[in-house]
C-alpha cells in the first residue's frame, strides 16, 4: 500500500504554499475576507463525484480544474469575478499521496491562472469515491449582480462560445463515435475534461445582460430553467445554434448527436438575455470582441421553449436536459 | 424503490423556504453577500461522510445539524458571529425523499435557531455513501478576528464546556460501556451526535482571547496544533479539565477512558489563551457567565504539551489526537 500521510501534513505539503493572504497558510481554522468598499460578494457552490462527473482514471490535475471551473462558471454567468475559493477535498478509497499532488499542483496552476486565493477547506476520507465539493466566491459592484430571473418577452438571446462539445466528448470518452477522425474526438474529449469557463464576459454579462444563467445541464433545459424563473419563453433559431466543427462533423456522421449536443451536458457556456435598449450597443461591442457571442433566439411571453429548423417547423426533443443526480433508476 | 424527485423539485420543495435574501429563493445560479461595513466575512468549510464522521442510521436531522455545527464551532472560535451557510449535499446511494426531508428539517430547525441564512449549493448523488460540505461564512469587526498563531508564555490557558463527552460517546454509541448508567449513556451518545458549538461565547472570544481554536480532533492534539502554530509551549493540569458528571463515572469504571476523553474527537468546544493584561478583567466577566469557562493551565516557552497530574508529574499519552481522515490503515 502507498504511504499515506496525515491530513495536516498533507495539507501543508501541497495546499499551503497557496493560501490566500487571509489563511494563515492554512494554520488555522477558518480565513479572514476584508471585503472592498461598494463591492457585493457572490457565492456559489457546485461539488463533482467520482462516477458522476469524472472518471475514476481522469487525471487529478483536470478533476481539480474541472471542479474549479464549474464554480467560475456560475460566477462568470452572474457577472461575478472570481476572487476566493474554499475546497472541501473527500478523498476516496484509492488516494494516495502522488494522487493528492497531482490535484494540489492542477488547482494551484488554475489559482494562478484566475488570480484566485485558496481560503481553506476541509480534507477528508470518504471511504469510498472522490467528492469534491469547491465553493467560490467573487466580486460584483453593487447592484450588477445578474440574476436568471428578469428575462423580458422581447429580449433577445445569446450564447457564449460553441454548443454541445462536452456532451459529445462524454459520448467519445465511453465509445469511439463511428467514423469521427481522431482530431475530431480528441478536441471534443477535451472540452468535456476541461471546461472553459467564460470568466472574461463577465464584465460585458454585468454591463448589459438582463438575465444570465451558465449552460450546465444542457443548453434546451437550462434555457427552460431561466424562462422558468423569469415567468417567460423562448423560440430558438436552430440554424444559428453555435457548433464547433468537430460537433458538426459528428452530427454529419451521426445526425441524432444533434439532440445530445443541445440537451447534454457541461458546456459551461453563458446563456444570456439583453434587453432592447441595450441591444445596439452590445452588437457594436461584441462584433469586436475575442469572445464569441451568438444571437440564438428571442424571449416570448408564455412559457416553454420552442426551437424551430430552417423552415421554421417545431423540433422536439426527447429529454431536454441532462441530470447530474446520478440516478438511471 | 422508493420515489426519486428530480434535484431541481428537491431544491425547491424542501430547501428554497428558507433560502436566504439574496438567494433568489434558490432560483439562481449563485447568491448575492452583501457586506455590512466595517465587518470582515470569516470563512470555514468541513465536511462530514457517512460511516467517518456519522452512522449510516442516524437520524437525517442529527446529521444536518452536525455538518452545519461543526463549522458553526469554527467561526465561533475565530470571534465570529454565523450568518450564511451554502451547503454541498451528496446524496448516498440509499437516499429517498424522506430522509431528504428530514435533513432539510433538521437544517431549517438550526438556521433559524442560529440565525443563519443558506445561500444556496449543490445536490449530487455520489453512487456510494452520503457527504455534506458546508461552508459557512460569518462575521467580525476588522482587526477583531481572533488567530490561533497569537499564543504567547505566560498567557492563560481556558477551555469552554466539558472535555471528552462526545469521545466516550462514540464509544458508547459502538458498545455500551460496561456498568455504565442509561442515563449517563445517552447523555453521551447525545453530545457525540449533536454538538453544542459555543457561539454565544464568539463575542467574549474576540475581546479577550489572544489565540483561539475549536476541539474537534481531542483536546490535547489540538492544543498541540495551538501550540506549533504559535510556536510555543503549554502545560495543562489533568484536574483542572472540565469533565461532565457521565464522564466522570465512565472514567471511575474504566480509568484508561480519561486518556480517550482527552485525545478523541468531536469536542467542539474553544480552547483559548488570554493574555496577562486581559486576565482579571477576564476573570471577572467569566465568573458571571452562563457559559462554562475553565483554567487548564498556561503556555510556556518551548514546545510541546505537556499533562501534570495532582501529584505535578508527568502524564504520558499513546497517541494525542483522533484523524478523521478516514484511514486506519
């Protein structure tokens, strides 16, 4: 069996060369947050599982940037910039201390990276399979919080980025899909590893989005979920759904991937919604920018969301999204 | 099979009632913190696992209210007054609605007696065992809060609360511990399963403590821990540590129970230094208090902890703390 050290030596080993300023490298029980003057704080927490959300052979360096990036993600999508972390690390059965180090130096390059402080957290053994449970907290200057919740019939829908990678590199990551070329397969295995949370539009989210959620459990169920919580719906434009082309290249092959693409899983895309009045001003803005952001649809009054091809014909979709509970029963 | 709600009906049934101000009744991605001025937020995080930190039987109430007040005992000890939680709740295998519900219940019951508000989180299932990650974030004026790296020699040496009930309560809740009382049993099978963390002494701890931790790994590792961090000394008198009447009578029928009492877990209680400038008007205070506060001994230059009996001799122990990593191996 390989050596397994304490969990305070552990600790200090690999997690306290960066600790927030606050922390007291990890010396202590808990951490100091002075806040900045007109600054709100913005808190999410989302955890991952062994199983659930990584594979047990993923490397620990992605399942730490994975469980890092969820979070900013969320926060990225409230307008939020990422300022402090706090890891709850649940060791599973088969850890052991090269496990532990490859996770420490994946989160302290990703730390780095998104100038985040680590404040503290908790390590500990499950007994079984890894958990690992990250909460975030970021910035926002008073009153620019964006919530999912003020989306308004007339508003008109963007996305960041390209739709349905992840769900198609699960899909890759548990079976070849027949035919697709290795690049193909490989750049979508890497977008469902290593998400890529859209942290530089948070700023443009916060200065013109009305309503903003992340893509998490598939772009058709996360969009019900706004229109859910705004009391609205939504007609989405298929053709100007934003595919990769890897994504389009398995669609061509295969071309029911389409669906998965759309109710799948972990994009870690921003779904938003700008306002009228804003409108002119962020098509200027956005036609200049490094960050992709595609037109995809209209808020309606009602409820639902209907997405129409080309012909403007319904589409229907099986299961508009996918569920991280981790039940099949 | 039981019936298995989706997370997003769970969240929604049984969590967004008391959801917090900023939290969009648990609608949202994330949740707005609004500082209030001149206060620093103070930052915790420990997670519990089924079959480590709780029995697979326990009752789903005990087992939210330990998750949330073993972090309540922390910021307790750090000076500071609790007031939002976000919880990571992994569902095991076994969960069914019911016991979602009576988590929730168990939750709701300590939030509101604490007053605290939940800012939001995750529900996942695990595919194995349960594991709740609470963070919590509660509140100190700047420059209040209390360290546990400010110990000096000559300050004094307190402890709130009873030492070692909840110790001998794990032991008593695995086998009854022969000749001992029912009633002195279940009083102590109750402090291991529900913690008392001293958060109505946060107030006293930020004004006289010059070094402050809470007991959670048994008293006398911990005060080493104490001890390293500030690089100093203590040494502590065995019969002036507080134990409550049950633990008095388990010890008279095992005697080797006092080395468990002092080196086992789950004390939750503060363990603290005051300085000799702040001792008498300490003293004072205390002799009027509710809480129970109790001189142990002293820190001195050096390092180590070191036990005197009546007699000022020696005590030596087998191991000094409880590792909840999980591991016996």
């Amino acid at each position: 069996m390989n050596s397994r050290p304490s969990e305070f030596s552990i600790i200090k080993k690999y997690f306290a060369p960066f600790a927030s300023q606050g922390a007291f490298e990890f010396r202590d029980d808990a951490a100091e947050i002075i806040p900045n003057e007109g600054k709100s704080l913005v808190i999410t927490q989302d955890a991952i599982a062994e199983g659930i959300h990584f594979f047990s052979d993923d490397p620990p360096e992605l399942i730490a940037k994975k469980a890092l990036r969820v979070n900013l993600s969320d926060l990225a999508a409230k307008g939020a910039t990422p300022k402090y972390i706090s890891l709850a690390l649940g060791l599973g059965k088969t850890w052991n201390e090269q496990w532990v180090a490859e996770f420490a130096n994946g989160l302290k390059e990703d730390c780095e990276a998104y100038d985040i402080q680590l404040t503290g957290g908790d390590t500990f053994g499950t007994g079984a399979g890894f958990v690992i449970s990250i909460t975030a907290l970021g910035e926002v200057p008073h009153d620019a919080y964006v919530s999912r919740l003020n989306a308004k019939a007339g508003d008109t829908l963007f996305v960041t980025g390209e739709i349905g990678d992840a769900a198609l590199g699960l899909l890759a990551h548990e079976r070849q899909i027949s035919g697709l070329k290795n690049v193909d397969n490989a750049y979508l295995i890497n977008r469902y590893l290593l998400p890529q949370p859209r942290v530089k539009a948070a700023e443009i989210i916060r200065e013109f989005a009305s309503a903003s959620m992340d893509i998490s459990d598939g772009l058709i169920g996360d969009l019900e979920k706004l229109c859910q919580a705004s009391e609205v719906g939504a007609a989405l434009k298929f053709q100007n759904i934003p595919f990769s082309q890897a994504t389009q290249n398995a669609i061509s092959l295969e071309s029911n991937l389409s669906e998965i693409a759309l109710t799948g899983g972990d994009d870690y895309e921003i779904l938003f919604t700008v306002a009228e009045d804003k409108l002119i001003k962020f098509e200027d803005l956005i036609s200049g920018s490094k960050i992709q952001f595609t037109h995809i649809g209209t808020i309606t009054i009602g409820q639902g969301v209907k997405v129409f091809d080309r012909d403007g014909q319904l589409i229907e979709f099986e299961k508009s999204s996918y569920d991280h509970s981790g039940d099949s029963s």
